[in-house]
C-alpha cells in the first residue's frame, strides 16, 4: 500500500471518475488531539462501502498542521505530514520516506520499530482507518503548584545559599512531536476524538513534578526566583529536558512554550533573604561605619521628638547606637582605611610588567638596502649577509633631491617619483672588504 501526490493540474481530470472515496479532516480544535478521518460524497458518486475499508484509488487530503496516518487491522503501513490531496495506491509500496524533509528521523524510525512490533487486536475482515493527529502546539493550559517548590537561592559574591519555597502560576502549550509514538502509546485504534481532557490531569501531574528539579537547573544559571518571568524560554528547555524520558520517548510530546504569571514567597521567606542580602553588605567595614552613623542619627532624632529628655538622654541613645555590636564607627573607619592601605601596599608589590625596550641605534648604524632591517654595526647585515651599502652620494638627476644613504637608497625620489640608479651616484667610496 502506499500513498501517491497527487498534482493540482490532475484534478478534475481522468482520475476523477475512479476516485470512489474521499478522506478529509477539518482544521482540529484546540482541545482534539486526534480524530478519525471520514469519508466524504464527492460529484459524481456517493460512498455506500464499509467504513473500515478504503478502495483503491481513494484520495486522502492532508490540511496543514495536520499529520496523517493510515492503518491496516490497527498496523500502522502509511503516514505524512506534508498538505495536499493524495492518492491511495494499494499496489504501491508504503510511501513512508516521499515526503524525506517533513518528518523527522525520529518519527521514521518509530514507523520501523511499530510496523514490526506494534500491533492491535484485529477483527475479521478488513479494518482500515485514516487517522489524523494535531500538530498545532495546544495552548492556554493553565497550571499553579498547589504546594511550594523549592527553589535555591544562591549569590556568590556575598556567600548566600538557602533554600526559598515559591508558588507559580501561568499556562504552558504543548505539542505531538512524533504522532507514531502518540498513537502506538497513548491514543490507540480510536474510534471518536481524542481530546485533551483525558490526558490533562495525567500531564499537569508530571509537569508540576518536574517542575523542581527544572527549577534547581534555572538557579544553577544564577536567575532568581523573580527573575523566573523573563526566562521562560530556558525553563520550557529545562523541563523538556526532565520530562524526556516521559513525554518526548514515550508519548511523543514536548513542551512547546512555558509562561509565568506570577511567583510569589511567603512573607517570612522574604523578609529573611532582605535582612541576609542587608547584613551582607556590612561585611565591608566602610559600610557598617556608615550602618552605624545612621543608627546614631536615628538614635538623636528619637530623642529629640521627647521634649523632656533633653540633650543627655540623646547622647546617651547616641552612645548606645555607637556601641551596639561593640564597635564603634570611628573604629570601623579606620578599619576601612587599614584595608586599603594594605591592598594598595600588595598591589604595589606585585612588580609591573617590563615594557619592551626600546631598540638602541648607534650612531653609526645603517640600514640595508636589501632586506631593509635596521640597527647595523658591522660591515654585513645581521638577517641577509649583504654587505654595507656603498659610501655614496646620491642625488636624483630630475629635480636634485638628495637622500640621507644612511636609512637606505630609495627606489624612487620621493619629490618627483625618478626612479634611483646609477646615473645618481654622483660620488663612490670603496665597498668595505668581505
């Protein structure tokens, strides 16, 4: 058996009167998973055959977002997932690899395994069906822990890391990946709508489950728990990435999207990570000095709101603020100045880099012609053995310019572009012996 394109200028014409029966499917709902596909009357002839029979030369359509399969006494022997009208052939072989760019690797090899391994109870006599699954993510699933979930909190640069109980609300879409695994594991030979009623408890349960240790990978990134809003899409990672084992291998389904609508903690738990973010901050000494200063002055507008306690009962709060901890802020100060003292004294012991040095040029140094490195002493260049350039005076027969021959002869004057040559030395020393 298998299935045939069948093309748009072929429509209308000598197939039309051999196509006795017509399978299509309107666009599914939100809440339909799959549905069986039903026969339609078509022009020029009315179905009276089985509904659990297909007649060669029957045509299938195929909506988009749709995947459709057909089976044979329950066996899967044909899908696709591509739209358009085709032609049911059952002198044909299965036509499972025509359609090579729409369905994935893993939707081929589940075709492999289940039509060897995975069948169902059949009956006498022919029993084939047109299935067709929605491929279309299924939103608006709402969810909200009906428990705190632990969610860790951890912050290295202060040396924070407890644990916070958090509450989340939101929706979250999920869609068939692999409709060969849906059918074979979860829907089954249906005969009516498989909605998703019957799977959303089932889902929910799992979804809250995994939802703690996709928590525990998002922490790991550094994200707080208020954070959580603006990475969604990390989270629906982390949890397909938990719910795998369960959704992706077995049932065939991913999550397609995950949202967040609110996360909360209780009041506790919030007042406990402030005071412990708030006592951090005083581990620098400059800071609790200033803590301090601040508890003094809060401490003497107290007392100046109580006329009767005059001035001794403000110093005296003023005091006991100073004191509070058994440290004082003029200690803490110096503390602070202690501390950058002694980082200012080990970065001064850390020894600088050295700069490169400069290259040193002897007066007498000079340039050679040939490879055009420098800094030369000897009567033969260092990198390519020529011999020092001639002792010559050189000036330029066109308009008289004359080139320092120390930093080497150019090949043309720079005044009026002659090129150099012999005709410009007008004086010559002897070349330096080998």
């Amino acid at each position: 058996m298998g299935l045939i394109k069948v093309f748009k200028d072929t429509v209308g014409g000598v197939f039309e009167d051999q196509w006795r029966e017509f399978f299509v499917c309107d666009s599914l709902p939100n809440n339909v998973l799959v549905r069986r596909g039903k026969k339609a009357s078509s022009r020029r002839s009315s179905n009276k055959g089985d509904d659990n029979v297909i007649s060669n030369g029957s045509i299938v359509t195929v909506a988009p977002g749709q995947f459709m399969l057909i089976t044979d006494q329950g066996r899967v022997v044909d899908f696709t997932d591509e739209p358009g009208d085709f032609l049911y052939d059952q002198s044909t072989e299965a036509s499972m690899f025509y359609n090579d760019k729409g369905i994935g690797e893993s939707i081929k090899k589940s075709f492999r395994n289940a039509i060897d391994r995975f069948t169902f109870a059949g009956h006498p006599g022919k029993d084939q069906r047109v299935y067709y699954f929605n491929t279309k993510p299924v939103i608006a699933n709402r969810y909200g822990t009906p428990n705190p979930v632990p969610f860790r909190i951890v912050d290295a640069n202060i040396g924070l890391n407890m644990v916070m109980p958090i509450r989340a609300h939101g929706e979250y879409a999920y869609k068939i990946v692999n409709p060969l695994l849906f059918y074979v594991n979860v829907s089954g030979n249906v005969t009516e709508d498989y909605t998703t009623e019957l799977l959303d408890s089932q889902l929910k349960s799992e979804l809250m489950t995994a939802l703690q240790p996709a928590f525990a990978k998002i922490s790991a990134m550094g994200i707080g728990y208020d954070e959580l809003p603006l990475h969604t899409m990390e989270l629906a990672d982390a949890l397909n990435e938990v719910l795998s084992e369960k959704w992706t291998e077995l049932r065939g389904l991913a999550v397609d999207a995950f949202g967040i609508s609110s996360v909360t903690a209780s009041d506790e738990d919030i007042k406990k990570l402030q005071d412990l973010q708030s006592s951090a901050v005083f581990r620098d000494a400059r800071m609790a000095a200033a803590g301090i200063t601040a508890a003094q002055a809060d401490a003497m507008r107290e007392a100046a709101k109580n006329p009767n306690a005059g001035a001794f009962v403000a110093f005296a709060g003023m005091g006991a603020a100073g004191a509070a901890g058994g440290m004082k802020a003029s200690d803490l100060f110096e503390q602070a100045a202690r501390d950058d003292a002694a980082r200012a004294a080990q970065a001064a012991a850390v020894p600088p880099i050295p700069a490169e040095p400069a290259p040193h040029h002897s007066p007498d140094a000079w340039v050679c012609g040939t490879c055009g490195t420098g800094g030369h002493t000897g009567k033969f260049c260092a990198e390519c053995g020529q011999p020092k350039p001639l002792s010559a005076v050189y000036r330029c027969d066109k308009c008289g310019y004359q080139p320092d021959v120390s930093k080497g002869i150019p090949k043309f004057c720079p005044e009026c572009g002659d090129p150099f040559n012999d005709e410009d030395r007008v004086e010559t020393a002897d070349r330096p012996e080998a």
